[in-house]
C-alpha cells in the first residue's frame, strides 16, 4: 500500500495536509529605469498574487516603516475601486489620514493584477484584508527589516 506525503493526525487516524496560509513576501531589486528599490507583495494561500505595495522604497528602513504601518492600520484602510483605460479594474488601499498630515491618506496597497469586470475587483479586494487578517505576528516579523542602529 503506497505512502501518502503529510503529517499524521494526533489521533493516528490518517494523513493531514499542512494549512497552506497566506504569505508576505519583501523584495528588493530594481524597477523597469534599473533604480534599486524594495517592495512587499501578499499571496494568496494558494500562492496568487493578491497585492502589491503602491510605491517602491528606496531602503529597508523605508519598507519596514511602511509594513509596521499597513499592520497597525490594517483594519482602518480606505479602499478605491478605479476603471482603467476604459475597459480594466484595479483596487488601491490607503492608509487613514494622520493629524500631522504627514502620511494623509497615502495609498500603501494596490492589487496585483486587472480585473475585466467591477465585480471580479471588488471580490480581488475583499480578499486582501481578510488576507491581512489570517497573517500571524511572526509571518510580520519574517519580512520586516532588523531595526539598525546607526
């Protein structure tokens, strides 16, 4: 009788597959001019692409400001829905306004791909907050940058 791949259940009854979550990836490389940059990107459990940050950084420091942020605001994010070029869907989040109005609804997010229909966007976008949700603490601490002293 073949083996299946997996773990076993505590209860010795059979294999149990592993919960696939999703992941948050941090990169650094360069941009289509060949500037250096750093960026994040959040995939689906099943390994999709959800989102994108809005913006490349120019340093760690900057990525890692901008993840702590999207962690901590999270639940408070604003979201557009935008037809492009008169036929294609996208979503961008921002962050809510700050009373120093430095960072006053900056967009942190976008998704990672169009959508043909509105419909289509909307459930694309419905699916990165709950995404954001389902990410433990240590999934955060994997990507972000170790604070440097200078």
């Amino acid at each position: 009788m073949p083996q299946e791949s997996g773990y076993l259940a505590s209860d010795g009854s059979g294999p149990v597959r592993p919960v696939r979550r999703p992941r948050l990836l941090a990169w650094y490389g360069s941009d289509a001019e060949g500037d250096g940059g750093a960026g994040w990107s959040l995939l689906a459990a099943n390994g999709r692409e959800l989102a994108r940050g809005a913006v490349l950084y120019r340093t760690d420091r900057e990525l890692g400001d901008a993840l702590r942020e999207l962690r901590a605001d999270r639940r408070a994010l604003r979201y557009l829905v935008l037809q492009r070029q008169g036929r294609s869907w996208t979503w961008v989040a921002h962050l809510p306004g700050r009373r120093s109005g430095v960072r006053e609804g900056a967009a942190i997010a976008r998704s990672a791909r169009t959508y043909l229909r509105q419909d289509q966007c909307r459930k694309g976008m419905a699916g990165f907050p709950a995404a954001l949700e389902q990410l433990r603490g240590s999934d955060w601490d994997a990507v972000l940058p170790e604070p440097r002293r200078w």
